[in-house]
C-alpha cells in the first residue's frame, strides 16, 4: 500500500494540485483516516492533502504548506481523475 500511496503523492508533487483526502484515499481503496496515518506527520509535500469543505490542509502551519499549494484553485475531488491518470 505505501507503494501506491508513494505513487499519489509523487503525483500531487508533480501536477501541483491540491487534492480531497476523499478522492485520494477511495482511489487507494482505504478510509481518509487511515491515508492521514499512513502520511505521517504534516510536511510540504503532503500538504496537497486537504480537506473537501475548506481546501485546506488539516492542521498545518504556513511553513508546512508546499510554496506552490495555492498556484491554482483547482482541486482534485474525484477518486476517478487520480484512478485514471494513476492506473491505481
């Protein structure tokens, strides 16, 4: 699993896009509470995690938050956009 969660991650890095942990984690096949725990504590580049009510991600700091988190308003919310680009 940490394999494939490795490969969404480098994904969100890549397309610098913000993404709901909802899509993210029904896209893995696990609950958003356990992809929180399998990323581990807050950073920069999991900070394209966030919430599907504020667009945020939950808890961070402004120094934790990737510099480029807000290069674009949109959000990934659907598990079938990662699904399709990630062959997940």
């Amino acid at each position: 699993m940490q394999d494939k969660i490795s490969v969404v991650v480098d994904y969100m890095n890549q397309v610098k896009t913000r993404c709901t942990f909802n899509a993210a984690s029904k896209a893995l096949g696990i609950t958003p509470q356990a992809l929180k725990k399998q990323l581990g504590e807050p950073r920069p580049e999991i900070s394209w995690f966030v919430s599907p009510t504020s667009g945020e991600p939950t808890r961070y700091t402004d120094s934790q938050k990737h510099s480029e988190l807000y290069r674009t308003k949109r959000i990934i919310k659907s598990a079938e956009v990662l699904t399709r680009n990630l062959d997940l």
